[in-house]
C-alpha cells in the first residue's frame, strides 16, 4: 500500500493456496415447502422459519439480515444489519440516521432484506417500503440497549471517513466520562428505527438436485396475500 493509503498492482498478490470456490458443492435437503403448509400470512410464516432457525436449530445471529437499499439513480448498496422486532406492521431494525443506507432511504424508500440461513438452506427475501419508526418507539428501544451501545451510537457519525482508529476511541472515551455507567444517555437526534413495511415475501427451501422450492407471498390492494411459486 502507498503512504496515500492507495492500493497499487504490488499489493494484488493472492495467497498461495486457498480452497476453491467453483469445487464447493452442497447438495440440499430434500424436505419442502408446499402451498398447503403455507400460514396465512408471510409474517406469520417468517416467526415459524424464525423459530426454527433460533430455537431449533440455533443459529448464530438467526435475525442478522443483508439490507439493500438504492440511492436516487438506482445505485444499489448492501449491509448487514440486526431485526430488532416484527409484527404484521413490518421488520424493524435500527440505524444511524445520516448513514448511508439512511440518505438512500430518505431519496427512495424502496428495500429489500435478505436473511441468510444457509446452515438450513433456507432463504427469506422480504422487498417492501421503510419508514422511520416514532420516536417513542426508538427511544423505548435505545433505553434497552447496554450503556456502551448507547455511547456508541453518539461516538460513531456512522459512513463518514475518519482519519484514525483513536479518534473513534478519543470520542467514545469523552462520552464514557460525560456520561458513567447508571448515568441515562440521552438519545441521538440521529440514531433510530426504520420500520420495513412487505410487499412481497419469499421463502426459499434448498432442494436436491438445485431443484428448490420458492413461494412468494405478493400484498394484494385490499390487503390480503396471494401465494406463487417461483421457479428455481
Ligand atoms: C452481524 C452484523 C450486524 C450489524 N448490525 C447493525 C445494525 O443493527 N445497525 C447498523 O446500523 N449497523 C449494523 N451493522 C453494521 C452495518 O453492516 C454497516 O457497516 C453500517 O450500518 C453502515 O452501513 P452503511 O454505510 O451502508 O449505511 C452490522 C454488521 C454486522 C456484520
């Protein structure tokens, strides 16, 4: 790397060895999804998979999801972010507001959120439209959250540039005195939920031989959900 920070061609050297990507293969479980088994709503059918991935079969971090949000011009951009909460008005998760996936949310509101339970072969896509939780609501969640998740929230101006490592350490350090442990921290102006309204749900179940099942719960005008299969 140069001084500047700039990569060259120099550091585009790959390790010797390394496994081979083309060469994994997994053959997936040959159980289904069918229409019959379906519940009445995606919601409803998201806490069934939900719990299965939590509770039976104890994945790590089961309610981290991929968030894709686009800015004005249709450039995508994706992050890894924590469900906080769900319910039939939406997935709520929580973010920095001046954020990137912030800015492209106030510019287009449209967003897709993916969670990745491979251990399982299973797959959620859910594509709908975020709003900014209330306030009342945030800041019931922030009070939940350990003091040094709260000081973290203010010492981070989350997907700016920064220069070093200790000025991020030097501003949660300044916090951490203002504010000790037992001290309530106030909550950031800039910090809070966004609530992901779905107007489209599918649920993917690996199957042998790529033959995988895909139902996709689309909202209809008057609020109830058809069910189509996708194919593979
Ligand atoms: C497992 C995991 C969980 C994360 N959870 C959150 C979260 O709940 N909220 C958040 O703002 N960032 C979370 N992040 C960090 C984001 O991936 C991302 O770096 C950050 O939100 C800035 O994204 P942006 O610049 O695209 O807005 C998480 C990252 C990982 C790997």
């Amino acid at each position: 790397m140069r001084q500047d920070g700039r990569v060259t061609d120099a550091d585009a050297v790959l390790p010797g060895s390394f496994p081979d990507p083309a060469a994994m293969r997994k053959q997936y479980r040959a159980e289904g999804l069918s229409e019959a088994g379906l519940a009445a709503t995606p919601v409803e059918q998201f806490a069934r998979w939900f719990q299965d991935a939590a509770v039976e079969a104890h994945l790590f971090e089961p309610n981290a999801m991929v968030v894709a949000t686009a800015d004005a011009e249709g450039r995508p951009s994706s992050r890894t972010v924590l469900l906080k909460h769900f319910d039939e008005q939406g997935f709520v998760f929580y973010t920095n507001y001046e954020s990137r996936k912030a800015r492209d949310l106030a510019e287009n509101p449209y967003v897709s959120l993916l969670f990745p339970w491979h251990p399982m072969a299973r797959q959620v896509v859910v594509r709908g439209v975020a709003r900014r939780t209330g306030r009342d609501e945030t800041a019931a969640y922030f009070r939940a959250r350990p003091h040094g998740s709260q000081l973290g929230a203010w010492a981070s101006a989350q997907s700016s540039v920064i220069a070093t490592r200790a000025d991020l350490d030097a501003s949660y350090a300044e916090l951490a005195a203002r504010y000790p442990e037992g001290e309530q921290v106030p909550v950031p102006p800039h910090w809070g939920g966004f609530r992901v309204a779905p107007q489209s749900v599918e649920f993917w179940q690996g199957r042998l031989n790529r033959l995988h099942d895909r139902l996709r719960y689309v909202a209809e005008p008057d609020g109830s959900w058809r069910v189509e299969r996708l194919s593979p």
